[in-house]
C-alpha cells in the first residue's frame, strides 16, 4: 500500500477507536465487571502500545519511548514481548488517567504519521502496519461489546448512544438454500494481496456433502419459542458440560434479556428496549445455538458450509456459530517472532464463528474471516443461522 493511503487508513482508524469513546463518561473508561471484559482505557492504551511496540521501538531510529511502564500496562499476551499486568487486574488501575492515555495515544499517532511521512515502507513492514490496523479494528469491536458489557451490567442499564441501532430485522421468508455435493476450496490462497490473517491461509479443499443452510438468521421470535417449550430444562438439549454451564450460572434466556412484568426486554446500547420479535437474536453461546438446533431437530453449519454457502445470502448483522473447532488449515504457517502469537496459540477448545456483526468496523471482515471463541462466551453479538 503506498504511504499516502497507509497514513489515510491509519488516521481513519484512530480516529474512529476515540469515536467510539466519545459517548463515555470518565468513570466508565475504568469499568472492568469480568475478566473477558477490558476497560475502555485499556483498549485505547493497548492500541497504542501495539504500534509503539512492533513498528515504532523496531523501525524507527532514536525513537523515544513514551513511558517505559506502559508496555507492562498495555501487553496483552504477547509472552516474547514481556512482563504484563494479570487481565484480571486490568480494571484496578486508576492510574494511568483516562487523560494521559489520550496523551499516550496523541504521541504514538504523531510518531507514527512522522515516521510513515519521512520512510519508504516494505513490503514486509506494510504487513505489520496492516496487522496494527486491522488489530485496531478487532479492538473497536471489542470497545463497543465491552462498553455494552459494562452498562448493561449497571443496575441503572444506561443508554450508551439512545440513536444506536442493533437489530436490523430480516424481512424475508425463511428458505432453505442447497448447495450440491462436491470438492470446494476454503481460504485465501498464499499468494493473494488482500489482507488477510494467517489463520485463513492457505488455500485447501475440502469434500462437502450436499446441504441446506437458511437465507436468514435465528429471530428473537424462534428463540422465545424455544425457551416457553422449556428448552432450557430440557437436558437432553444439551452438551454435558453445558449443562454444568447453565446450571451452574442459573442461565434461562440469552444475555441482556430481562423479564419484566411478563413482558420480555432486551438491554440495547441505545438502552432497555422491548423485545424486537423479528430481529435476528443475538448474545448468545454455542452452547445455546447446539441447543436450539437440536429442538428444531436441525444443526448448525460446518465453517467450511458456511464460506461455500456466504454468497447466497446477506450477512454481517452477527457473528454465525458455526460447528467447527478452531483447528490450523493445512500447511498453515505461524508467522515468525511475537506477531506468530497472535492467532496460533488460540488452536484449542474454542468454536469459529463467521460472518460479523453491526459491531464489526467498516472493511474488517470477509468471507474467510475466522473469528473463535470459548463456547460459553456470549457478550459478542452472537447469532446463529440453521443448517440440515
């Protein structure tokens, strides 16, 4: 990408991480309610650190570190970069203020325009620019389900933005779509120049039997359908260890559903809202979508029935679980040094989920997009789409 439109991208995509922001309060920036759940300040902290950490420290001459602590602050998991905060710890640090981590922010932004002005980027260094960009973009999706997280955990269930939409309703029919038996290929081959993670490459192929998928998702319809047959006391519904899950975390309906005078309501960022009956459902883990498949006597869809099938019907309004473990593709390559920590170290015990959300930023997603999970999560907005 030429420098011009690398420094574009990389302004546009600072800019809209401190939008998100905008509506907080500073009390709200510190808020860390669970341990999957970071505080908006770390977010913007974290960001930052990314970029000083594997382009400014690495590439850029005399570059002066911002403040020596705030890579021990604002690691995540990168176990060859260094020492880290404990995530569980990431809510009790008062300091550094909401106000220096902006300051934080401004100096890396500053530094890293300068450096993309006055340097010639490689081909190899463009790559680490994109991963810091697209990590970014990850990290916009995470600010708003964590924001979400934090006031909808609020005994007061504030508004984040009262003109934030979430629920786009399907007006079509349910249909289901076929798609023949046959050899089909999965992934971005190696040699594409689209970004892309390394957990979509390389390009294979795989045998699919033939399927039918749904053209449109799960409604909060058919999901309250399903809980008033008794679904969630029905054991023979569910995984073993689900089992354990619900009964254990006494869960009876999807995330943010509250019960209120008989009436069903659904916590929204644009605050407590009656339950749309005709909006897909979301907030809701494997867990629940293998449940729900199997009362309908149906199932989900395989990741790689998923990519073949994508291009039949619209998607990006939630994260579809599909039945796939997260598993390397074969030949898959890790890529060298810390960045190799990035997706590899994740290849166990966790479900893909494909598609994207009304969260996800603008141009992060595509077909061959990966994203996991543990299957008990659910603060995502998570959906699922039938397959049989």
């Amino acid at each position: 990408m030429q420098n011009r439109a690398l420094l574009q991208l990389f302004k546009n995509t600072r800019q809209q991480s401190e939008k998100i922001c905008s509506p907080l309060q500073v009390e709200d920036y510190v808020i860390q309610p669970v341990e999957f759940v970071s505080p908006p300040k770390w977010h913007l902290g974290h960001t930052s650190w990314f970029f000083e950490e594997f382009i400014l420290k690495q590439h850029k001459p005399n570059y002066k570190v911002y403040d020596k602590d705030f890579g021990f602050v604002f690691n995540s998991y990168y176990e060859s970069v260094g020492e880290k905060v404990i995530r569980t710890h990431r809510g009790n640090l008062s300091r550094p203020t909401v106000e220096e981590v902006y300051n934080y922010r401004k100096y890396v932004t500053q530094e890293i325009c300068a450096f993309l002005e006055q340097h010639v980027i490689s081909e190899d260094l463009d790559s680490v620019f994109q991963i810091g960009i697209h990590h970014e973009k990850q990290h916009q999706e995470l600010l708003l389900t964590d924001i979400k997280y934090i006031l909808g955990n609020n005994p007061l269930l504030p508004a984040y933005d009262k003109d934030f939409i979430e629920n786009n309703t399907e007006n079509q029919s349910l249909q289901w779509l076929q798609v023949p038996e046959g050899l089909y290929k999965i992934g971005l081959p190696e040699t594409s120049t689209d970004f892309a993670y390394d957990n979509e490459k390389a390009e294979h192929r795989v045998f699919l039997q033939d399927f039918f998928i749904a053209n449109k998702l799960v409604t909060n319809q058919d999901y309250l359908d399903f809980i008033n047959s008794g679904g969630y006391q029905n054991v023979l519904l569910w995984h073993a260890e689900a089992w354990d899950w619900l009964t254990a975390e006494k869960i009876t309906a999807p995330a943010y559903w509250h019960l209120i005078n008989d009436e069903w309501h659904q916590y929204t960022l644009a605050g407590l809202k009656p339950i749309d009956l005709q909006a897909p459902l979301t907030h809701i883990s494997y867990y629940e979508a293998f449940a729900f498949a199997q009362w309908k006597n149906l199932r989900l869809p395989t990741e790689f029935e998923w990519e073949v099938a994508q291009h039949l019907f619209n998607w990006g309004h939630r994260w579809e679980w599909t039945e796939s473990a997260y598993l390397p593709y074969p030949k898959y390559k890790k890529a060298e040094g810390a960045l190799g920590e990035y997706n590899g170290k994740f290849m166990v015990n966790q479900k893909v989920l494909r598609g994207g959300s009304i969260a996800t930023s603008k141009n992060h997603t595509r077909k061959t997009y990966r994203n996991f999970f543990h299957p008990y999560l659910r603060w995502q907005y998570t959906g699922l789409r039938l397959a049989k």
